[in-house]
C-alpha cells in the first residue's frame, strides 16, 4: 500500500495528546455521526506538510497521482475543478493573444476569464479555430472531455493545431477520474493536454471539493503551482486530501475488478430497462437514460421523492454516475423508473433563445425576470448541472430568455434570488 498522507495522519492521531489547533472540533467525533471523520480534519502542523508550499508527504502523494494519470506533475485541490480553472486562466493572462473555447465550457471558464480580465472567443469546431488564428494571436485552447454525458472529444487534432499556433491545450476533463483505474474505461487527456483539470470527488470515493490540476512540462508546472498559492484557500482540508490519497491507492488495487463488476451491472441494467433506452457513451460508467418526449426534470423529482437521487435530469435525458459503490442498485433504480408517472416534455431544453449579444458596461441592478426585457445580462445564466450557460454576460434578454428563466429558475445559476443581474 502507498498511502502517505493518510498513513501519515493515521500515526498522528495515534500519537497525538491535545490538539491546540484549528480547526475548533480538535479531532474529536462528538455530537453527532457528522463528526466521525474529524481526527482526519487536521491543519498544517509540523510533519503534515502544506499543500500550499509541499515538500512532505502532500509533495509525495502528488508525485504518486502524477505518475498514476500520465501526467509529468501534479497539484492537488481541495476547492474543486473551479479553483483549477482559475489557476488555467491566470497562465492563460499571462501569455499574449486570446484564449478560445471548442464547443461547451462550464460556467467557471467563463467566470474566471471576467474576473481576471482574459478575452476569450468561443469556436464551434476546428475549422472556424483556423479561422480566428489568421486574425488574432491565440494563447490558449481550451477544451471539455469527457463532458456530462460521458462523451469525448478527439483531441490529436486539436493539440496539432494548438501546436501550430503556439497555444497550450488545456482539458477540463473534470469527469475522467476513473479512467487510469481499469483498462476497461477511455483513456484521459494525458497525452495531449498540457494542464488538464480533474475533479476526482465526481467518480471516485472522495470528499467534496478534492481536484487535481496535471500538468505536462515542468515551466507550465511551476507557473501552475505559483499560481495555486495565490489562489487556493490557505486552509485546505486534509479530510478532502486523506480522501484523494486512500482512494487512489484503493482503486489502484482494486480498480479492474471493481469497474468489471460496474460493467456487468450496466448491462443487466439496460437488459431489465423497461422505460427509455440507454444512450451510447465514451464512458460506459456514465448511464445516460434517455425517455423520449419525456420531463425528466420531472422523472428526477419523483426519483428523490422515492429516495432515488439521479446525477442530473436534461430535458428527456436522465444522467446517472455509476461506481463500485452504487451499481448494487441499479436493479432498484430500474424498478423506480418502471413505476414512475411520465409527463410530456412542452419544450425542448436546447432551444435557441435568439438573443443578440452586445458591448455595454455600467451599473449593475437586479430586476425581476419580467422587467429584464430588452436590457443586457451582466452575468452567465445556465443550467447547473452541467453548468454551460445558456444566456451569456451581454446578451440582450428577450421574452423566450424570460420563459427559460421561469420554468427553470429552481436550477439555474446566475440569479440572485430569482432576480436577473442586468446593466442599468
């Protein structure tokens, strides 16, 4: 076994007397089961390195998750793939020309291109890349894959011509976490990518908020690592960091058999499937249930209310993450989904909104979604999960922007309390 953080605070909270530090719990696992990991929740004391500044047992265990995702280094995270954007986009700012998108991006690219004043341009394909680079100067493409749906993008042609340009290839591959466990799933962008964000918390046994920025080549690494001490929190949690070193040494031993097991309860799952088909994906551990003409915003909520809770439900799709520690009932997910009332989808959820988008700076105000007509959105606006905005910051808001805000405001991110931000 090759645990060196999780061993390393094992022997600590075997040894240690009184803890005088933060956080204020002290280790101990009192009041309620919320607390049964708290010895696991320590700070930066002596011997249990910083993940800010790592030359320990964190600088080990990152060596050891390099090495396992193909990656000539890496940097873990304790505030997620967000955290992991911010510190691309900083290296992004630091180099001349535009950074642009292929295809979809979460919120947080976009997010983080404002706040540090990034210009970006969105391309829908190769050829309109080529296109843009006879123009301006790119900097940096960025790309998503696998994305919610357990597709991938092919990414030879897109390093060729990131390549060409003088660009770095940067991969929100944020779903692919699994994949150096079992020969069985895709590979990951390891070849290609030259900082590639990955959020291991999505498919591995891992708290919340633990992420990896990979790296290839050690100038873009150092940059990264400055990069990560400006911007991730100074109080990481070691209960995330234990998380990502035990499951990465689990999985390293038990991954083949593990997502063997998940494979075989898939595919008696599509067998026993009597309401919808099973879409075909990339990852066959990303289940994507489509029920065509279907609400399965509403299919989702009638789940939970069974005690059935699914990753994400996009208009007639339902997507579920399916691990070694789930896939024993995938038997009563389908009985649930037999026995479920089915309402019929009145709109389709990809529908183009029309809007034109503008220039325009000022005062930033919040309005009711009908008093938003006809003024300029100061923020991205989108469904969450997946987090691609739909109404983006300078689109004109129109009244079918009006109608995707009102039937969807419960999942949107963007609003502030289901008022629109617009510029006065």
């Amino acid at each position: 076994m090759s645990r060196d953080l999780y061993d390393k605070i094992k022997e600590y909270n075997g040894a240690v007397k009184a803890r005088f530090c933060m956080p204020a719990h002290s280790g101990q696992a009192f009041l309620d089961g919320i607390y049964s990991s708290a010895a696991f929740d320590w700070t930066e004391v002596q011997g249990l390195d910083n993940l800010l500044y790592s030359d320990g047992v964190i600088a080990s265990c990152e060596k050891r998750l390099a090495k396992r995702y193909g990656y000539d280094n890496a940097l873990m995270l304790t505030n997620g793939s967000t955290c992991g954007m911010q510190i691309s986009m900083a290296a992004a700012k630091s180099r001349q020309g535009v950074a642009i998108a292929i295809g979809d991006m979460h919120k947080s690219f976009y997010a983080s291109a404002r706040i540090l004043g990034v210009k970006i341009r969105c391309c829908k394909d190769l050829q309109e890349c080529e296109e843009l680079s006879r123009q301006t100067k790119i900097s940096c493409v960025f790309v998503t894959s696998p994305n919610y749906f357990g597709k991938l993008i092919p990414l030879k042609d897109i390093k060729e011509f990131a390549v060409k340009v003088g660009a770095l290839l940067i991969v929100d591959e944020a779903h692919s976490a699994h994949f150096p466990y079992s020969r069985l799933l895709p590979d990951n962008a390891s070849k290609y990518a030259d900082i590639a964000l990955v959020s291991m918390h999505k498919t591995l046994p891992v708290y919340g908020g633990g992420a990896l920025v990979l790296t290839n080549g050690s100038n873009i690494y150092q940059e990264c690592r400055i990069l990560r001490a400006d911007i991730h929190t100074t109080s990481p949690s070691y209960l995330v960091m234990a998380s990502m070193d035990y499951a990465d040494d689990y999985m390293a031993n038990h991954g083949e058999k593990e997502y063997a097991k998940v494979k075989l309860a898939i595919d008696k799952f599509k067998a026993n499937l009597k309401v919808g088909k099973v879409e075909e994906t990339d990852d066959f551990s990303r289940l994507v249930v489509k029920i065509d003409g279907v609400d399965c915003n509403k299919v989702s909520d009638r789940l939970a209310e069974q005690g059935v809770f699914a990753e994400m439900a996009y208009g007639d799709m339902l997507v579920f993450i399916v691990t070694p520690f789930n896939c024993d009932k995938l038997d009563l997910l389908a009985n649930e989904l037999a026995n479920v009332s089915l309402e019929k989808l009145d709109s389709d959820i990809d529908v183009d909104l029309g809007m034109q988008n503008v220039e325009k700076s000022g005062d930033v105000v919040l309005l009711a979604p009908d008093e938003a007509i006809g003024k300029v959105c100061a923020v991205d606006v989108g469904i969450y999960p997946p987090g691609v905005p739909v109404i983006k910051k300078g689109d004109v808001i129109n009244s079918k922007a009006v109608d995707f805000i009102k039937k969807y405001s419960s999942r949107l991110f963007g609003l502030a309390c289901g008022m629109v931000a617009v510029i006065k």
